[in-house]
C-alpha cells in the first residue's frame, strides 16, 4: 500500500448574481468514464496562505481575479482522501465563497494535467448536482449552499 500524498488545498466557490457557483468539469486520467464536477482550487506552495493560494488558483484556472481579501473567512473545511491518476491523495482542504458578479471565464491558464482531465466549467446550483450532475464529493451541493448564503450575508452587511 502506497503512502498517500499529503497536500493542504485552498478551494474557491466563485458566487455570481442569480446564486450559481463556479464549478469545473472533468475526470480521473484513470477513469476518464466517470466525470464530476469539482470546485476550483489546489495546493498552497511552501510559504503561502491558504487565502492567496485560492486567489492564485482562481485565476490561473478561471482567469477570475480577485483580491485575497475578498475570499473572507472559510465558509467551510474538510478533509478527504481519494485517488488521481493512480496516486492516493490525502487532502486537508478550506472553502471560501467570493462574489464575482458577472465575469468572464477562460480556462486557458489550466496546465498541461489539467487541459488534459477538464473539458469545461458551469455556472450550478446545489439543486443541479442533486438531480443531474455528479459531483466530485457528496459534500459539495451542501458547501455551495454555505457559499451562496455567506456571500448574501456579506452583501447585506456592505
């Protein structure tokens, strides 16, 4: 049994006017049969705060930016172990919704992984992974609902 990768991940929702998230689409390069939906975001480098990680992995996969102020408190965090592209992964991972309005995205900023395992992104509800999509991790309709509702609570209290 193989040593799982230890990785400490920011996870961004972007939140936009009508309540949807941003989310990614795509799959394990091993199970290329089984896509999901999966929130944007990685791994902070040495040295680096949760919080511009996020906004570093924003942009690069989105070309959404933001500043790392705007991402607020956590709205959640968990952690989660799983395989991608044969290797286990143990990952402690925090949330933080931000409000971007409408944007435009491009995924041109993905690596070359990345390119390989995304074939695009959506603007969806909790509703939507509950009924027609998969998502990555059972737990995400319920942290897009935390990310809708602590966006609202930080517009009403601007």
């Amino acid at each position: 049994m193989t040593v799982p990768w230890h990785r400490r991940t920011a996870r961004v929702l972007p939140v936009d006017d009508e309540g949807r998230v941003l989310l990614l689409h795509g799959w394990d390069p091993h199970r290329p049969d089984q896509p999901f939906w999966f929130t944007i975001g990685g791994a902070a480098d040495p040295g680096e705060s949760l919080r511009d990680a996020g906004v570093r992995e924003l942009y690069e996969e989105t070309r959404i930016s933001v500043e790392p102020e705007r991402l607020g408190e956590p709205i959640a965090q968990n952690s989660i172990e799983f395989s991608w592209a044969g290797h286990r992964i143990a990952q402690e991972q925090t949330f933080y919704a931000v409000a971007v309005g409408s944007v435009t995205v491009s995924l041109e900023g993905l690596d070359h992984w990345e390119r390989a395992s995304t074939d695009k992104y959506g603007w969806l509800t909790a509703e939507d992974l509950e009924t027609d999509e998969r998502p990555a991790d059972a737990g995400i309709p319920d942290i897009i609902r935390a990310a809708v509702a602590s966006v609202g609570r930080n517009q009403a209290g601007e």
